[in-house]
C-alpha cells in the first residue's frame, strides 16, 4: 500500500515544494522585478477607463439607467473566455523573438491601437453599442496580451523569488490604478474622454518597453507530451476545485469595486474627486496593507491569514454603512472611509494569488495561470451586472449588507477549500 502524502507546509507553494525552476538563475534580478512590475502597472491602468470612469460617466451626466450599468461589464466575458485560445499562446511563437514576447511585442501595440480607436468617438447614449463593441474588440488584443503576460510572470519567478514576487506584482497592480485614478481619470474629467484614451494608449505601451527590451529566458520547443492543452487541465478535478474557489473571491471582492464610481457618484462627487478617493487613498490603503501582508503571508501562510482576514476584513463595512445612509458627505470623510476599507480588504487578492500562483504546471503556465485570471474576470463580471441590479432593488445598504455576507463566504470556502487543494497538487506534481 502506498504511503499517503505528507501534508505540505502551507507558507511554500506546492511548486516550491516538488519541482525544480526550468534552468532559471537564482541571484536575483531587480531588471526581472522592474519588467513584472511594469507588466503590472501596464495591466491595471485602464480599468479606471473602461470599469469606472465610462459607467460612471454614463451614469452620472448621461442619464443611462443604473440597472443596465452591467453592459460595460461584457467586454470582461472576453477576459473571461481567453483559456480557450491560451495554449495556442503556449505553443505557437517564434524561437529568436521569444516564447512570450512573440506575443507581448505585437499585442502591445494592439492594444495602444484600440485605446485609440476608442478615443474618436464621442460619448453618449446613442455611440454606447459602437464604445462597447470597441472595448470589446480591445479586451480580445488585451486579453491575449495577459496569457502571455501572466506567464511570464510565472516563468521568471523562481520558487525562492515567489515571495517577494507576489508582493511586487500586487504593488505594480496598485500603481497602476493610481496612475489610471490620479491621472487618466482626471484627464478625461479636464480635457476630455479624446485625451484620456490617448494617454491610456501611450502609457500601455511606455510600461510594457522593460520587458520588450530586457532578453527573454530561452526555451526548448515543447515536446509533443508537453504541448499545452485545454484537456489536461480539465481532465485533473483540482484545477475545477481551484477555480471554483477564485470564481467566489473575485464575485464578492470585485462587487464593491464594480459599483464604487456610481455609487460616490450618487452622493455628489465629481469624476475629478472620485479619482482622488479611488486613486490616491484607495491606492495609498492598499500599498500599506499589501506591505503587510505580504509579511504575514510568508509567517502564516495563505490559509492561515486568510482565517485572520476573517476577523478584518468585516472592519471595513461600518463606513459604508454610514456613508450610504448620508445624502452628502465630505471629500475628507469619504477619503478616509475608503483608505480603512482598502487596508482591511486588499490582502485577500494576495492571499489568492499567493496560493494559486503554485497551482500551475510548469509546461503550460501559461494555460493554467490563464483559466484561474479567465475565471477572476467572469467572477468579476458577474459582480458587475449583478451590483447594479442589487443596489438598485435593495438600495444602497442593502447592498453592502449582501457583500458581506457573500466576501465571508467566499473567505470560508477558500479556507476550506486550501488543503485538499495543496494535498492534490502534490500528489499530481510529486
């Protein structure tokens, strides 16, 4: 009878356990920290575009109804399916250029192009279908851009760097939403909804040149046995475990995010100072508690902070309360409101990342890592269509009465979900 396996320490990723690191250097590298990081920023800075400062625009000086605020939520159904042309992405590049930037370099400017494309229409009711359908398009070259992306991420980091790695990808996350917050927002609030798409499109492609001109690893062409495919990720049950759990984090942690610009916009602020709360005390709150937890995730390990997390994250809804209680509150309250509700929230994406980030096999990263994002993306849409509907039939506190409920939920599951997890994946990559 075989020996049943020994439960791994929780504070190691399951790769850091059992595999090796593919001919990876181990001195570290602060030119591979900067190009993750970059990729991060180049990653995150739109979403203030496209996921508040359209709705909210819409919304607030448009008239469109808050029910039907689902709609800018679609293009993240394309996010959302990208695992299904992911291991094309794994098999299919050019050898001199690089498996990954084979696809970052053309996509890259791809991308830029549509942020542009987007930039020549107008804003209004009657250019919504046109502006959705541009996003659309834009989230396919984007959504590409980030298998190869996230990849990379996966392949440059060696089992010693994911600790810090993890922590850099999370604060290059952070600055990216100040700089799409602070500054894109506040662009199109000044000078026009032109102007910050436009920036958008050169700032994607100023933050993705570290890792354009910084030599990418080589890498062997994947043997026949090793080629990535759709149905060896299916085929292993822990990967449908997995992404069960990411699907329940990300509904009940992106609800708030999905909602939060019509819902500041509904107690009378302007984009300008919705940028200010989202982009500097939102941004500001989460590098101050991703620091941390970054800290206690090595210490505790993902599933014990996650217990902690329990206990903290609560902390946040008392000021919501209040807020959505008020027909007007300071810029300096509300400021203060989200800067506590983003320390306590924040570390629950870290500590998602920090586990799943080991539920990858090495040969098609870029799959797996693929499918669990596809999966945080679809959670993420479905938090959007469903917060409008849910705060506009049950009112403002009765949605964050649900969100409560479901982030503590969605926290429970993870927890119990953490160690048949980690026991499967050892037993499938020992």
């Amino acid at each position: 009878m075989s020996e049943a396996p020994k439960a791994l320490d929780e504070t190691r990723s399951p790769s850091e356990e059992f595999t090796k690191p593919l001919n990876q250097p181990q001195e570290t590298s602060y030119g591979k920290y900067s190009s993750v990081f970059m990729l991060q920023v180049a990653h995150d800075l739109p979403a203030a575009l496209t996921a508040t400062m359209a709705p909210t625009l819409f919304v607030k000086q448009l008239g469109l109804d808050l029910s039907l605020i689902g709609v800018f939520f679609l293009p993240f159904v394309v996010t959302a399916l990208k695992w299904t042309w992911a291991p094309v992405v794994d098999n299919r590049y050019s050898a001199k250029i690089g498996r990954r930037k084979s696809w970052l370099a053309p996509l890259t400017f791809l991308v830029a192009a549509s942020f542009l494309a987007v930039s020549l229409v107008e804003p209004s009711l009657e250019n919504l279908s046109m502006i959705i359908c541009l996003f659309v398009v834009k989230q396919i070259f984007f959504a590409t851009q980030e298998i190869a992306a996230d990849a990379y991420v996966v392949e440059a980091l060696s089992p010693s760097e994911r600790g810090i790695g993890s922590s850099i990808v999370w604060i290059g996350k952070e600055f990216g939403q100040i700089i799409g917050f602070a500054g894109l927002v506040t662009v199109a609030d000044k000078l026009g909804w032109q102007s910050a798409f436009s920036a958008a499109a050169v700032l994607f492609i100023l933050c993705n040149l570290p890792v354009l001109l910084r030599p990418e690893r080589p890498q062997n062409p994947p043997s026949s046995n090793d080629r990535a495919n759709l149905k060896q990720f299916f085929q292993r049950r822990v990967n449908l475990h997995v992404i069960a759990v990411v699907f329940a984090i990300a509904f009940a942690v992106q609800m708030p995010v999905a909602i939060i610009g019509p819902f500041l916009g509904d107690k009378g602020f302007t984009l300008s100072q919705i940028a200010v709360i989202l982009g500097v005390s939102a941004s500001i709150g989460a590098l101050i508690s991703l620091s941390i937890a970054s800290q206690v995730i090595k210490r505790l390990g993902a599933k014990r902070t996650a217990i902690a997390m329990l206990f903290v994250a609560p902390a946040a809804s008392p000021g919501f309360f209040w807020l959505a209680i008020q027909d007007s509150a300071t810029l300096s309250a509300v400021i203060g409101i989200i800067l506590w509700a983003t320390i306590c929230t924040a570390p629950l994406r870290m500590v998602l990342y920090a586990a799943r980030i080991g539920w990858t096999s090495k040969h098609q990263a870029g799959t797996d890592i693929t499918a669990q994002q596809s999966v945080w993306f679809l959670g993420y849409a479905a938090a959007g269509a469903c917060a409008g509907i849910i705060a506009s039939t049950l009112g403002w506190v009765g949605f964050f009465v649900v969100n409560v409920a479901l982030t503590c939920a969605a926290m429970i599951f993870f927890i119990r979900s953490h160690d048949p997890i980690q026991n499967e994946v050892q037993r499938l990559y020992a």
